[in-house]
C-alpha cells in the first residue's frame, strides 16, 4: 500500500454494489478496504484507522448509524469523516444521519462522479496533501501536486520518504507522532520496517530543512515521538 494513497473503509453489505463502488474508488487512486456489516467495520477501524468511511445504513446486525454513532464518541475516530450511503431520502433520516454525526449524506441510487467528488471534499479537510493542495507553515511551503518544498523562498532537497513525513507533520503542525503511527502513515502498514528507521529519515528531513539555516523545526517528544514546531 503506498502511503500517500488516502484509505477508504466501504462499509457495504451488497457484494455488487460494495464491488462496483470499491473498483471506482481505487481507480480513482484510494486504497480501499471493505467491510460487510456494522460489526466488521468496528474491527476493522480498530485494526487501522481509515482516513474516510463510505457507511451503508442498512447493514445487517449494527446498523450504519449506530457504527457512526459509536465512532464518533470515540476520540481516537472522532474526526475521521463518514459519509452516509442511505436510500432513506426523507429529510428527518437525512436530519438524523447528520445529527448522529455523519459529515455527509448521500441518497441511493448516487452518481460515483458525485460520490468521489464529495469524498475528495472530505478528505481536504483532514489530509490536504493527497488532494494537490499547498501546505504552509511559518517560513515552509510544500507544494504535494509538484512535489515541491521551499523553505523563506529556498528550495530543498527532500527524498521521498522525508517528503512524506513532512507532509505529514504539515497536516497537522503540533500534534504529537509515535515512531509507530509515522510508520503506518508514511511507509504503510503492509511494509515491515524498524521504528529506528524512523529516526533515521527525521535526521535527514531535519538536515534538509535547515541546509539553508534556520532553526530546525521538528521537536522530538521524549517517550512519545515527534512534532513540528
């Protein structure tokens, strides 16, 4: 799995459907994981946390509600959008999906251009540098469509690996990495690497992003990780 290929779960207890929609979103560049009933969604969630969740409704044994209602009391999957997949098109069911905490709604039978549309839409929110958008922090801009970084107007050199972890620490500047959790962001989770290797490619984005000076702006969190600024 590469990376920098935002994860979907598809929560869908339909084979065809859930396959058709899957064929489209991988197309699309998503890396999909599926699930068929409300029950194999929460193991999943807890075995990797999606970046977004496609959530049928009507699923056998725990319904799509109660799987968004669940997660989104969780703080760990609180902010992991869910767009509703229903064929419920009254407005007190669309009321109550978003109510219960899903961040879109979308009524059967749906257009899968629309439906790619609005998940691209939720995943700018959350992981803007899957989706082409420009990062900024302080003096540092990363540009993810051209694979671009400067640094006060200076441009560096970063191999891919430091260019994902610094994508990653831009999305998020201030919250707190475990070696552990930049291993499954940025070399994923099918790939078996040491957590020292993580430390190896913070002193090389570190070395890349003050080789123009500058003061260096990843903080390590002794006993839990690493940070930017």
């Amino acid at each position: 799995m590469s990376s920098e290929q935002p994860t979907v779960l598809l929560v869908e207890d339909e084979p065809a459907q859930r396959e058709v929609l899957a064929y489209n979103l991988e197309a699309e560049g998503f890396h999909v994981v599926r699930a068929g009933d409300g029950e194999e969604a929460m193991v999943m969630v807890d075995e990797e946390t999606p970046d977004i969740i496609l959530l049928d409704w009507m699923l056998p044994n725990v319904s799509g509600i109660e799987v968004c209602r669940r997660l989104k009391m969780r703080p760990e999957t609180r902010n992991v959008p869910i767009i509703m997949l229903s064929a419920r098109s009254e407005e007190v069911d669309r009321v109550r999906g978003l109510e219960t905490g899903a961040d879109d709604y979308v009524i059967k039978p749906y257009s899968v251009v629309e439906l790619m549309a609005r998940v691209r839409t939720q995943l700018r929110r959350v992981r803007p540098s899957t989706v082409g958008i420009q990062l900024t922090f302080e003096d540092i801009v990363l540009d993810s469509e051209t694979h671009r970084v400067t640094r006060d107007g200076k441009p560096l050199k970063l191999g891919p690996t430091e260019f994902r972890l610094l994508a990653t620490f831009m999305e998020k500047p201030g919250r707190v990495w475990s070696r552990e959790q930049l291993l499954d962001r940025v070399w994923g989770r099918d790939i078996y690497v040491d957590t020292r290797t993580v430390d190896v490619h913070i002193g090389r984005l570190r070395k890349a992003l003050t080789s123009h000076g500058g003061a260096d702006p990843v903080r390590t969190v002794r006993g839990a990780g690493y940070a930017l600024g």
